[in-house]
C-alpha cells in the first residue's frame, strides 16, 4: 500500500486529509510535529510527504523544505498552505517541492494530483515540466562517436561552461532537448530548475497564462497567483522547444522577457525580475521563417548567440549500431526480454535507409520490433510493417541524389515545398541541393 506522511500542527486540517486519503486506499501517517517527522524519514521512506504551512510558518517550512531536499532528492514533496502569494508559491517551487495546494482543499483535485504525483508519468497537469534529471548522465546519454556527433558533444561543453542564450536547430528526432538537457546538466546552473516547454502544444488562448503566469483576479476562475512557466525555472534554465510553431503576438512577449529580464504576469501591475537562461530549439529554419514573415528577426538575433546544428542520423550512420544497442538494452528492461540484437542482413538494411524521422524513428521502429516478441536476434519479418514497406520502396529509388532530385521534382511538376517534403528535406536544404547540381526548372519534362 502506498504510504504518505503528512506533518502538521493544525489537527483539524491534518485530520481531514488522513481521511480524504485514506478513503482512495492510501496509508496516511500523521505527526504533528516536523522534528518528529523528520525522525521518521530517518528510519523508513513514504512514498510521499505532505508538509502543511500554518499562518506565521511560511519560513520555517521553506527551511523544512531544504532540510529535506538536500538529504532526498527525489521523494515527492506537498505544501498545503492556507495563505497563498505569488511570491511564497515561487519559492517554494524553488525550494524543491514537487506541488502546492491551498485550504481549504478541493477534494477531487486534491486526490487526482496525488495519484499523479505518485505515479510514473505525473502528466501535462504539473506545475513544472522538469525539474531535475536524476538519470540523466550527459556523456552516456549523448549516443555516437561519428565525427558530426564529436563535434557537436565538443562544441556543446563550450556551450554550457557559459550562460550565453542557445539556439538549437534540427530535424524532427535529432535530440534536441537531448542537447538543451546537457547544456543545462554540464552548465553553472544545473543545481537550479530546468523547465521545459513544448511550444506547439499550448494553445494561443492559453500561452500567455502558460508561460508568464497570471495574478489572482486576472480572469475568471483565477481564484490564486499562478506563476508562470518562466518565473518557475528562474535561476536555472528554460527551454522553449519548436519556438517557430509561435504567434508573432507571443514571439514579441518572449523577446521583452529575454530583452528586459523580467516577466510581467497577466493581470499584474508590476514586473518580477528574472535570472534565467533561455535555450530554444527548432526543426524549422529560422532564416527561412523570417523570410517568410513567420519569425521574428529580432528575437532570432536574441536567441542565435551560440548556435547548435543537430545532425540527422543519414549523416552519422557509424552511429547506428551503437544506437540500437542502447535502444534494445532499453526495451529489454522494458519488457523483460532478452533481445542479444539484429540479424546481419537486418541490420545493413538499416544502415542504408535515410532516417526521416531520425532517432526517434529509430527508436520507435525498435519498440515496435519488440512487440512482434522476437526472440534472440531481430529478424526482418519482426519489423514493423510499415518500415518494411519503405525499406522496399528504398530498394528502388534512384542512388544518385541528383537523380533523386529530379525525380521528386518531376513527380511534383516542380513545387519545390512538395518536393522537399517527398525528400524529408527544409526548402532552404533543397534550394542549396538544386544549386549545387546546377539543376534547372523543366516543367516540359514533367507531362
């Protein structure tokens, strides 16, 4: 049974959450006194610990907070508080808990973010992304020796002995957040929040409240002060992932944050000011947006201070080999098999298709092997059925890249953007490809 220590003066209130708890099926240890508590965890570890903060306590259970967090880093922390502000929830979360609510509790949302806290994947609900990443080892974790990868892993240890702003660009797959998880672990800042960001995903209505947080009153249903995603990782790093998926609107609210070093929540009359490093990553071109008016030139010259090209997987295919073996040790682990690896003939297979997707398509072509149950080594009819459909197509297309250009070409009577796509490639990729053949339009050779 999963078993929570809460340590609060108030018996009222420490009472009350036993029962809520305890009615969903959780042990719930109550102490009262925190030096208690403390003797407690000494001798055997719940799976997680609330600490309430009585009207007076806010600084001693900020003190708790550290006591425990520099002797545990990674046991789930709750503060329940009466009397919450803007300020008090931001040091908190910098303090090291892992959530916050504020009595009197709402009774379902209360258990619901318990259940999220305590299991593997809390989801999107979390007030902070990541914070930490205490298995993450950057020079494991950073797969391939290929001469493209040497260069970036060299250039990123650079990178992170500074506190210069970071521009990451790349293909979808590449590592990205790999790269920005590194240069944050590797840097001066990697004892303080990492927070991350996936751009795409916020809706307009809701970026601005997302990302610089709101005060209490701004809207209806702000019942609180909510910090944003920026004032959370402050100290430490951010990371704005597929920042070209932006509004222009947005785009011009992060370049004042960047700019200016402070955020200005929704709602609020005055500025907080902000010590924090901003990396952003894109799988589009970012010349190639602004060109197009989808980016913001001023804020591009913010961010591309040091400048981090992820190389696709078809440019460092010595790397393959070494990839599948950490991708099958993983889903061995995962579903307790023991895979020794691929056939030969599988595995030159592999090494000759081009990677779209790139890492993550090969991690995922992996999985999916893995789920047809192979046994001792991965054979072709264990791959996915739609990998074997390309490779087959593969196996047909022209070598010669320029003939692979004029085909794509032909086949879409010369639209460069459907061509690009047909070849996995950014506009900007094709154009240089079709300089450097000497390629010139011949729609007559298209009908």
């Amino acid at each position: 049974m999963t078993s929570i220590l809460i340590t609060e003066g108030d018996e009222r209130l420490r009472r009350g959450v036993k029962y809520l708890l305890g009615r969903h099926g959780f042990e719930v240890i109550e102490i009262p006194e925190k030096a208690r508590a403390f003797r407690l965890l000494r001798r055997q570890k719940p799976d997680l610990l609330i600490i309430g903060c009585c009207l007076g306590e806010a600084e001693d259970s900020l003190k708790t907070i550290h006591y425990i967090r520099k002797r545990d880093r990674h046991i789930p922390l709750v503060l329940i508080t009466r009397h919450s502000s803007e300020s008090r929830v931001i040091r908190a979360f910098r303090a090291g808990i892992t959530d916050y609510f504020t009595a009197p509790l709402a009774a379902d949302d209360f258990v619901d973010r318990i259940r999220k806290i305590l299991s593997d994947d809390p989801g999107k609900d979390s007030p902070v992304d990541n914070i930490v990443f205490p298995d993450f080892n950057p020079p494991k974790d950073m797969i391939g020796e290929s001469p493209p990868m040497r260069g970036v892993k060299a250039y990123l240890s650079k990178v992170a002995s500074t506190d210069s702003t970071v521009l990451i660009t790349g293909e979808t797959g590449t590592g990205k957040e790999l790269a920005a998880k590194y240069i944050h672990v590797q840097g001066p800042r990697h004892r303080k929040p990492f927070v991350c960001v996936n751009c795409a995903s916020l809706p307009d209505t809701l970026v601005e409240s997302e990302l610089f947080g709101y005060s209490k009153g701004a809207f209806t249903g702000a019942v609180a002060n909510m910090p944003g995603k920026f004032e959370l990782a402050n100290g430490g790093s951010i990371f704005l992932d597929e920042i070209g998926e932006m509004s222009m609107y947005t785009q011009a609210k992060i370049l004042r944050s960047v700019e200016m070093k402070e955020v200005q929540p929704l709602g609020a009359k005055s500025s907080t000011a902000l010590d924090i490093r901003v990396i952003a990553a894109t799988n589009l071109e970012p010349e190639e947006l602004i060109s197009e008016g989808k980016f913001r030139e001023d804020l591009y010259y913010r961010l591309n201070v040091a400048r981090v090209d992820m190389p696709p997987l078809r440019q460092r295919r010595e790397d393959i080999p070494e990839l599948i073996a950490h991708g099958i040790k993983m889903f061995n682990r995962k579903f307790k098999r023991n895979v020794q690896g691929l056939k030969k003939d599988v595995l030159q297979l592999l090494m000759r298709y081009n990677w779209p997707g790139n890492v993550r398509e090969l991690m995922n072509v992996l999985e999916g092997a893995f789920i047809n149950l192979p046994e001792g080594h991965i054979d072709y009819v264990d791959l996915p059925t739609h990998l074997k459909q390309k490779l087959t197509k593969h196996q047909h297309a022209p070598s010669d890249e320029r003939k692979r250009i004029l085909t794509a070409l032909m086949e879409t009577n010369w639209n460069k953007s459907t061509a690009a796509a047909k070849l996995n490639w950014s506009r900007m990729t094709l154009y240089r490809k079709i300089t450097k053949y000497r390629i010139v339009e011949n729609r007559k050779s298209a009908r």
